[in-house]
C-alpha cells in the first residue's frame, strides 16, 4: 500500500463520518439556490463569510508536486485542517477523481459554510495525452486544430477531477535562451493573439464539465527577461507593451479567460504582482477583465526578495491594493488581510470584490450544485488517452514540424525501397522526448522515432546512437554511426537537446548543437551519403555550424506522445510539411535578440557591401538563419501578379489585395501565404513589417489560385503610450509570400 492510499483512506475516513453537516445547514440559503442568479447568490454567500474565511478564499496551497521553493509544507494533514476550517479556495497538484473527490468533501462537508474548493494545474500541452510544445502547435499556423488541442487537453484534466488550467501563456518573446519559450507563441503579437484566443476557447468552452477555467499568464511581458534568463528583471516602455507584448493578453481577455496569473517579473521599476497600472489601470477598467488574478507561485512573498516590500506583510498590502487577488503559495493573504482589515489599510468592501470574483468562476462552474461533478470514475477511466486523443496529437504534430533544408529533393525518401541509418540517441529515447510540463504524461507511453521507423520499416531500418546526450562522457559512438552510414542509402540522423531542458528554469546562454554532434556529422559528411537531420529541441537553436554538412533538416521541437509516428511520416511523404516558423532562428548567438518585426534605425544596411557607419555586425550577418514565417515544403510555390485595389483609401474603406499563388512543385501541398505591412511615417517609429493576415491554401501539383487578403482600419491602427488606438493618414506598404522576407511588394496611401 503506497503513501498516497493511506493518505486518501484517512482523508475518507475523516469525511464518511461527516452527515455533511455544512451543506443541510446552508441548503434553504440563497446561495444554494441554483435558480437564483449568480451575482445574487454571490452577494448572500459574502454577506455570511466572516473576515477569515473571505481571506481565506484568497489562499491557494499546493496539494502534491511542486512546481517551486516547498513553501511552508506543514503536511498533509495541516492542510486538511485548513481547508475543513475555510482557510483554502484552492489548491494546486491535486490529481485524479480520488484524491480531488476525498479533499472536496472535506470543504464541502466539514468547513461551516461548504463552500467547494478550485482544483489547478499545468496543463500546458495535454493531459495524459501529450500534443507538441506550444511554440511547436503554433508554427501549424492551423488555429482550428490549435484550439481542438486544447480542448482535449482540457477534456482529459476535468475527465481528473481539475477544474482550472494555468495555460495559455500568451508571453511574446524575442529571445530562444529563454526556457519557456517552448511554452508561448512565438515573436508576433497578431497572430500570437489569435493562437491566445483560440486556446483560451479550446480550453474554457462553454465550461461544460469537459472544460477547464484557462488562465492567461503571465501578466505582462514576462517573454523579455533580462539575458533570456528565469525570473529575472523587464524593463519594458509603454510603446513597446501596448504594441508588442499586451495584444495577445488582450486577445485571450476578449476570448472570455476567466482568470489571469501575474508574472514574476517588474514594470517600470515595480514587481508586476503591485502594479496598479497593469491590473487596475489596464486589466480591469481598460479591457473591463471580470475574472480574478492569481499570483505565480509565491510571487507576492518574493516582492520582498526584490526590495519591494519590507516584509511579507507589506508585500501582501502592496498586491492587494494592485487588483491581485488568489495568493499562490505565499499563504500571505489568509494570514494578513484580516489585520490589513483591522488596521483600516484595506476596506472589506476592496476584499468583497476579489473574493466575490473567486466565489463568481466556482458558481459558473456549478461547482455549487455539485461539488462532484468532475469526479467521475468512469469518465476517469474512459476519456483518458483515448485512441481519438492520440489521432488528435498526431495530427498536430505532423502540422508542426517545419522543414528548414531539402537540397536536391531528398526528401521524401523512400524508406520501402532503402536502406536507411538511425542515428542518434535522441531517436531511440523515450525520457528526453518529453519537456518540463507533461502533465501527467509517460515517456513510456511516446513512440520514440526509432520505433515509429521501425513499426513502418522493420528491416529497412538500422541504428546506431552517434553520440551520447552526456557531451561529458568519454564514449566515442562516431566509427559505429560512420559503419552504418556507409551500408546505407541514407541517413536520418536525429540531433539537438533533449527534451528536459525545455520550460521553465531551463534557460541556456548558449543554444546550440552540443560539439560531439556536430563531430558526428563532419564524420558522416564524408560517407557521400544523402543526410537528412531531424532536430529536437525545445527552443529555436542556432544551426549555423551544421548546415554544411547535411542535405535536409527537419526540425521536429518536441511533439509528445506521437513523436515517432509523426516524424516518420514527414521523413517518407505520407505527410507533406507545411508549419512555418514563429521565432526567427538566429544566425548566431550575439544576434540574440533577433526577429522579423524590428525598427529600421537611422542608418540600416541593406546589403554587406554598402561601406562604412550602418547599423550592423562586423564579424556576422545581421538577418537571422532563417526568418519569421519560414518553412518548406516537399512541393515548391511561386507568387505572382500581386495587385491592390485602389492607390488611396480613406478610414472607412478597405483594400483588397490579391495575388496570385502557383503549386510549381510536383506534390500536392499546402502554402501559408503571409500578408504584411509597414506603416512608413508616422507620429512614432513603425516596425519595417508587421503581419496582418494569412491564409493556409492546399494545392494540386501544377494548379493556381487567386488568394484575397482585406486591409481595413483595424489593420493599420497602433497603439499609443496610454493604450489607445490611433490611425494616421500616410504612405503605407504592403508585403505578400511565404515567409517574412521573401515577398512581393506595392503601396498605396491612406487619406484623412
């Protein structure tokens, strides 16, 4: 008998003694009418709460694995007696029916007013199921699969017992050193606003009991620490937030998120978890949230740590009178808001609000009517890694691997007529498949490459690993490889990191592919054989050192459960590659950080050659590796005949702009066709592109299109520093093609 069964025994135990004394005392109150309205029953729950169990719905304890510092962890035991005494609205790692329905008897049943608790956790990109890295899910550029994503996701987690996902994060980030970049949307605050919004819809629904309360995080610029490094300082302008980093927030707000997490991080000089100017100024009045916040794991106890608060007391007074709200971990809120009360620092009308915010997402839920209604046993056993799921993760996965290289077509190959070598220990691991936030996926349960390969090939199909993930062990795999190598049509050579150095506090100065592989593939180089490199990585790594010596790359992120099945697919043309990329991959390390949508500066140099005093770098290329928006396919697109509708408009009309698409390849395929512009002049300084449209167009071979893309005032609106939109008359120009730098141009002129 493990740990966790004696525990839930004595948890039930503790409850089967209970005549839920709590809910036959309240059961003729208003609040416990589910005919009433919410607001209503809202208000006469409050209106019974004492000063205590109001703070105490502002608690949140972790209930299992942690996710940072074991904060105060007094055991289990102390924590059960919090919550039958009211002092806890959530908790955080609590998994599965029976140890969500054992703790949820315990507050509904035990505590004096049976008010239910909220069960959170990271459910990032699946559940049991695991679906790619977000990063990797957006480059598909397919925003109906993205938000199916998430509701399976979501499915699975509620099928658990949880009722509330701390996802999306809607971060826009520059910087591949930064770890969590595997968890966001990349470097464009457009499109990184529809993937936000679709994964919020994916993941809240109709909050039926297969959904899940999103939470859009982190609050706000968290992707722009300082050096690419965890928690660590932002220093963002106003301009720069309104414009680049608050849109996808504002996107998933719009969507109906339900709740917020503050970051970790400053603005203007202050931790974001007190800032007025973000929460109340922003959040609340200017986009009108109607949710609630919750602070990141102990983020209102570390404002100490920066210097923002003489002690936690301070810290919680300072977060309070921001607009936070849910205390993670701190337990700073249960402790202090009833002094702050007694002192007259805060009002209880101020403290009526945030817990009425917190009570207002559990009615929604209908968690007042049935506090069990996400502990089903049998949906437990039934909807949980499905083979409907796993054909969703597929899908995703295949739609987002982005081919970087094909050097005279070696891709597809023909794996049934060939003799291919597997190389690389990353192809036959299960462990380094997987990232830092897999719910409560299992590595064994992932098709590896080398068993998606050899479930299709079987004989066809040899391995060797190449090199060892340890670049500190001594041992020298690279004459194998090169033996195989040289009795093989091809080879497949799977490289990059692993998987375990993909999330939060896995940030890396230095991203790049370790030395013993780039060895490897000198040594394979002069085998004369065609080498095809399949890259894993969490992140956008710097290729530079390794395109010489391979003739395709295949960068595969990490895809979770289907991994093998997908990439095989990819590798012998069952499935045409169509992602594009959403970080622009640096040429090298110093260029860090790089990406399409950059200002044009006072002396830009347009070409290596142009002489002397450009903004530039002396010793690399300023453009990166390979830009925003890139990516092959096995069929090759070519764009004609780009035309606008009119050369002036006024605010009130639109600009059709057409242009013609051709599949000239010799597969069947799909193109993402990119739309952007460039505000030329105006009353402060324009990116030299910024997206505003694109359209996914699957073509025969040898057939065309006529794609049509609108451009109204919405798409020619920036944001001032107080976050309003402006539009000015002026010269704009519009760009269309596949990627952010190989496009097609015209102009034309807004008029007042």
């Amino acid at each position: 008998m493990n740990k966790t069964t004696i525990l839930m025994m004595g948890i039930l135990s503790f409850t089967q003694v209970s005549t839920s004394l709590a809910q036959t005392k309240n059961k003729t109150a208003i609040y416990m009418n589910q005919h009433k309205p919410t607001s209503e029953r809202v208000q006469d729950l409050l209106g019974k709460m004492t000063i205590a169990e109001k703070a105490g719905q502002l608690n949140q304890i972790n209930g299992g694995a942690f996710t940072g510092p074991a904060l105060n962890d007094e055991g289990q035991k102390g924590k059960m007696d919090a919550v039958a005494s009211g002092q806890v609205g959530s908790m955080l790692n609590v998994i599965g029916v029976d140890e969500t329905m054992a703790i949820q008897k315990i507050a509904v049943e035990k505590s004096r007013l049976g008010i239910p608790l909220l069960f959170g956790y990271d459910v990032i990109h699946g559940y049991k199921t695991i679906f790619p890295i977000p990063l990797a899910e957006a480059c598909s550029w397919d925003l109906p699969q993205i938000e199916k994503n998430s509701a399976v996701a979501a499915s699975e987690a509620s099928a658990a017992g949880i009722h509330w996902a701390f996802a999306p994060m809607c971060d826009i980030s520059n910087d591949p050193r930064w770890g969590r970049v595997m968890e966001g949307i990349g470097e464009d605050p457009w499109y990184g606003a529809l993937v936000s919004a679709a994964r919020v819809k994916g993941t809240q629904g109709d909050l039926s009991n297969d959904n899940l309360l999103a939470c859009v995080k982190h609050f706000a610029a968290y992707g722009t620490v300082e050096s690419g490094r965890e928690y660590n300082f932002t220093d963002v302008s106003r301009f720069q937030l309104w414009n680049k980093y608050l849109p996808p927030y504002k996107a998933a707000v719009e969507a109906g998120a339900v709740t917020v997490m503050n970051g970790f991080t400053t603005f203007e000089g202050e931790p974001v978890s007190a800032s007025k100017y973000l929460i109340t100024d922003v959040l609340k009045n200017k986009w009108n949230f109607g949710g609630f916040l919750v602070s990141d794991w102990n983020s209102f106890g570390e404002m100490v740590t920066w210097g923002a608060a003489s002690d936690t007391k301070e810290a919680i007074y300072k977060a309070f009178k921001a607009g936070s709200m849910m205390d993670m971990e701190t337990r700073g809120m249960v402790k202090f808001i009833p002094e702050l009360i007694k002192e007259g620092k805060i009002t209880e009308n101020e403290l009526n609000y945030a817990v009425g915010k917190i009570l207002e997402a559990k009615f929604k839920l209908g968690l007042f009517d049935d506090p069990y209604k996400f502990c089903n046993k049998e949906r437990e056993s039934n909807e949980i890694f499905t083979d409907g799921n796993k054909s969703e993760a597929l899908k995703a996965a295949e739609g987002s691997i982005v081919l970087l290289k094909n050097d005279n077509n070696v891709l597809p190959l023909n794996i049934s007529q060939k003799k291919i070598a597997l190389i690389g220990e990353l192809a036959a691991s299960h462990d380094d498949m997987f990232d830092f936030w897999i719910g409560q996926g299992d590595a064994k349960d992932a098709i590896s490459l080398k068993e998606g390969l050899e479930n299709k090939y079987k004989s066809n199909v040899q391995y060797a690993p190449g090199y060892s993930l340890d670049v500190k062990s001594s041992a020298n795999y690279i004459n194998d490889a090169v033996a195989l190598a040289n009795n093989s049509d091809a080879v497949v050579v799977n490289i990059g990191i692993s998987g375990k150095m993909a999330g939060e506090d896995r940030s890396l100065a230095n991203p790049i592919i370790p030395e013993n592989q780039v060895e490897l593939l000198k040594a394979l180089k002069k085998t004369g054989k065609p080498i095809v490199a399949v890259i894993s990585a969490g992140r956008p790594l710097i290729l530079t050192d390794i395109l010489p010596y391979v003739d395709a790359v295949i960068y595969s992120w990490i895809l979770g459960t289907e991994t093998g099945n997908a990439i095989t697919n990819i590798l012998d043309g069952t499935h045409n590659p169509s992602a594009k990329t959403v970080m622009s991959f640096p040429y090298a390390v110093g260029q860090i950080p790089v990406y399409y949508n950059h200002f044009n500066t006072g002396r830009p140099n347009p070409t290596d050659d142009a002489g002397n005093w450009y903004s530039r770098y002396r010793d690399i290329p300023r453009d990166p590796l390979f830009p925003f928006g890139f990516g092959l396919s096995y069929s090759t697109f070519e764009y004609s005949n780009l035309k606008l509708n009119k050369t002036f408009i006024n605010k009130n009309e639109k600009l059709i702009v057409t242009v013609e698409l051709k599949n000239t390849g010799n597969y069947d395929g799909t193109e993402i066709s990119q739309l952007y512009i460039r505000d030329v002049a105006a009353s402060v300084i324009r990116p030299v592109k910024e997206l505003k449209g694109f359209q996914k167009t699957l073509l025969k071979k040898g057939a065309s299109t006529t794609l049509t893309f609108t451009i109204g005032s919405k798409e020619l609106e920036y944001y001032n520093m107080s976050g309003d939109s402006v539009l000015e008359p002026g010269k704009f120009e519009v760009f269309v093609g596949g990627n952010s730098k190989d496009v097609l141009s015209s102009s034309f002129e807004l008029t007042k």
